[in-house]
C-alpha cells in the first residue's frame, strides 16, 4: 500500500464505520401522531447499489468540471430582485405579529382544545404544518424564518436595553444544547400524544427564548443561541433564494452555501448537530434501534436515559468522524491549511444531506395531515369527529430515495466547489475530495437500506 493510498483507504473505513453506526429512518414519528410508510417497492440490492452509485458518478461528473473560473460562474449565476427597503419593513413587522397571533393561538389550543392528537389543531399544526412542512419551504425555496419569528418580534418589542453580552467562550455549544435537548424531548416526552405537553412546552420555550433575548439583545441571542433560528439559518444556505441587502436573489440550490460568507458563517460543531438530530430522529423507529436498547433497557436502565446517552454519544462521534475526514482531507490534498480551517471550509457540505434525510422523513407526513390541519384551522375548538387525512399512495415512499440522493448530490458539488476555492490546480482539490466522497457514498448507501426497512413506534417510551 502506497503512502499516498493509506489516506484513503482510511477514508473509507471511517466512511462505513459512520455509516453504519448512524444510517438513517425515513418515517416520522411525533410521538402519537406516527403515519409509518411502508418500505418502498424496490429490491434492497438495488437500492443499495444504486445509492452507492449515483454518488460515485456524480463526484465523477463534477470531476469533469475542474476550471475554478468556470465553477465560480456557475455557482454565481442568479437574478436579483430589488425590494423596497420601507415596504420590506411594513410587510417584515406585520408578519412577525401575525406569527405572534398564531403563537399565542397555538398555545390556548394546545391547553383548551380537545385532547385527542389528531383532533387537534396546535399538534398538527406544530409537528405537520411547522416543522415538516414549513421547514421544508426552507431549504426548497428560502429562510423566511427572520420575517416570522413570533419571538423575535416579542422580544424587540419589550423596552428595555441589553444587559449582558453574550462571552466568545461559548461558542456554538448553548445552540447544540437546545437543538439535541429538543429532539431528545421529541422522542421520549409525549409531546405530540397530549396537546396540553405540547403547549406547556411552548411557553417554556417561549420564557427561555424572549428572556434570553432580552437579556443579551435579539441579534447575539438569535445569532448564536436560539437552536430553531440556527436550523433555519443553516437550511436556508442551501435555498435556491437568498436574501441580500438591496432585496431577493435567485440561484442554483446549494450555490451560496459554497460562497465564503456562509462557509464563515457556518459552525461545524452546530452543522454537525443538525445532521445528526435527522438521523438519531430517525435511527430510534429502526428494529435495529430496537433490538440494540431492549437489553438495556430489559436490565432496569430508565429508557429516557438510554436515548439521553444515545443522542449525545451519538453526536460525539459524528463531530469526531468529521473531524477526523477533514484531517484525511487535509493529508489526500497535501496542504498546509490547518485542520480546523479545513472542518470550518467543508461544514455546509453536510447540509443538503440532512436536508434530504428531512424530506424523506417528512414530506409524506406533511401532505397526509394537510386535510386535517385544514379543516381543524376552521373549528380548533369544536373539531369534527372524524378529521380527514390524505391517504398516501405507496410508491410515495420511493421519493424518500431521491430526496437522500438529491441532498447527496448537491453536497458533493458543495464539496468540489469548496474544494477548488481553497486549493490550487486541478488535480490537489479533487485529491482533497477523496475522504468527503468515501464518507458520502458509504453514508448513502446504508442510510438507503434501513429507509426501506419497517418502521417502528418509538420503543420503550410510550
């Protein structure tokens, strides 16, 4: 084995090791409001292999395409869009009170409504309407998160001046701390099962954040700590719409997280966790899962706390795992860039991959509970006995294949792009990219197997 080889090799055992410790679910759980998918109509074989394929041809294709000039004027074609700065205001402020409204209306229904899960509006309209589908709009079309959060605007408009500054020491480590807190909450509390959880959690979240906000000032807090304004920042890099400071710009989706400001912009540490949430939140409806915690569980360790351990055990060794590619990275290309330049350079690669993990996770669960969010908005109160949901049909569930190729896709031409900004030459950024692409293609390919798998209710703490 040559010297140069070794890297790669070891790439590509670092690759399977992470694949297969944290491949990925497609269903969406939600604690009661579960619709399980049933497994696409595909062999498994080619499901695999096909995975597996498509990434290695697509790094091959964007191979093709080694002129830095040429891959700067690709990912830097768009149109813009000038917005008048005085209507951007009125519309930004009168949306940021209406989310106000809705907040406020979520949480009387969350405790008045009925109590049923698909009888009320506040759980489908939180886990279905808010966090797949809006979440979704996110990273297909644009954040408009900025213009809508409700917290946001509470917090600006209470009259009273920052207190404190936010330390530099902190890092991004409060934001990695709500985001997994809040999908360890997901999973074990019955936050979808009883509305009145839901919207006990609601109000929490809303004293910690407008506190926070006010304590330290809207733009460091929602900057820097709120874990649901970070989410939507990093999905918003990859939208096909960005905003700027004259207005809108169009681009190819993926572009600007290749751009040097999102790449600055972007903590690996907080990218790392978003990737891992989609797939730990996928990973406990898996019978793998299943059949790994039910001795532990069976032993008299509490269940909450074998996916406390989990989620953060987890997360370490995804943040180890990339950082570890970013060192091979760093060895296959021959440079001088430290380690930690290259894992800050690289981060936004990993967002389109868990983009797509939230597609195939959510999109079906979305579309089925729209009739139902629709005719509960009309009566939350009073619902009707029976609320109507979309039946699915079951060649739906292959989509959730393409959307994980589709997020892999894009994250590879975020790599090259990356790549070939940082290095010089033609051959030492593709050399750069070996680790990435090892990573990726063993990522996909067994993520791609357990998608077609059963899909569980979330064991032990039900």
């Amino acid at each position: 084995m040559t010297a140069t080889s070794r890297p790669l090799v070891r790439g590509l055992v670092v690759a399977a090791a992470s694949a297969a410790l944290f491949a990925t679910s497609a269903a969406a759980h939600t604690g009661s409001l579960q619709l399980g998918q049933e497994p696409a109509p595909v062999p498994t074989w080619l499901v695999v292999m096909t995975g597996g394929g498509v990434i290695g041809v697509s790094f091959l294709f964007a191979s093709l395409v080694t002129d830095h000039d040429l891959i700067r004027e690709i990912n830097g074609a768009g149109a813009s869009v000038p917005l008048v700065e005085t209507a951007r205001r009125a519309g930004r402020l009168a949306l940021q009170w209406a989310s106000v409204l809705l907040l406020v209306a979520t949480v009387a229904v969350g405790f008045l409504g009925p109590q049923a899960p698909l009888s009320n509006a506040a759980v489908v309209f939180v886990w279905a309407g808010w966090w797949a589908g809006y979440t979704t709009s996110v990273y297909v079309v644009g954040n408009t998160w900025p213009a809508l959060n409700p917290w946001r605007a509470i917090a600006e408009a209470v009259p009273v001046e920052p207190r404190r500054s936010l330390p530099n020491w902190i890092g991004p480590w409060p934001a990695v701390v709500g985001l997994l807190g809040l999908i360890w909450v997901e999973v074990v509390a019955p936050v979808a099962g009883e509305p009145a959880v839901l919207a006990s959690l609601v109000v929490v979240y809303t004293l910690v954040t407008v506190g926070g906000a006010v304590l330290f000032g809207p733009d460091p807090w929602f900057g820097r700590v709120d874990p649901i304004s970070r989410v939507f920042d990093c999905y918003g890099w990859i939208a096909p719409v960005q905003r700027t400071a004259d207005g809108l710009r169009f681009r190819l989706p993926g572009a600007a997280a290749a751009d040097a400001t999102a790449r600055e912009a972007a903590d690996p540490v907080f990218v790392v966790a978003v990737l891992w949430a989609t797939t730990y939140d996928g990973l406990v409806s898996t019978p793998t899962w299943a059949a790994a915690a039910g001795p532990i569980v069976g032993a008299g360790v509490p269940a909450r706390l074998v996916y406390l351990v989990a989620i953060v055990a987890g997360f370490a060794a995804f943040l180890g795992l990339y950082r570890y590619g970013t060192r091979l990275v760093r060895r296959t290309g021959e440079t001088y860039l430290g380690g930690g330049t290259i894992e800050d350079q690289f981060a936004t690669s990993l967002l389109p991959i868990a983009a797509g993990y939230h597609a195939a996770h959510f999109l079906a669960y979305f579309l089925s509970l729209m009739p139902a969010l629709a005719v509960l908005a009309t009566a939350p109160f009073d619902p009707p006995a029976t609320v109507p949901i979309l039946a699915i049909p079951g060649w739906f569930g292959s989509l959730g294949l393409l959307f994980i190729l589709a997020g892999h896709v894009v994250a590879i031409w975020i790599a090259h792009s990356v790549s070939f900004d940082l290095f010089p030459g033609r051959l030492q950024p593709l050399r750069s990219q070996y680790p990435l692409v090892a990573l990726m293609i063993a990522y996909t390919m067994t993520s791609m197997w357990i998608l077609i798998q059963p899909t569980l209710e979330v064991p032990f703490v039900s």
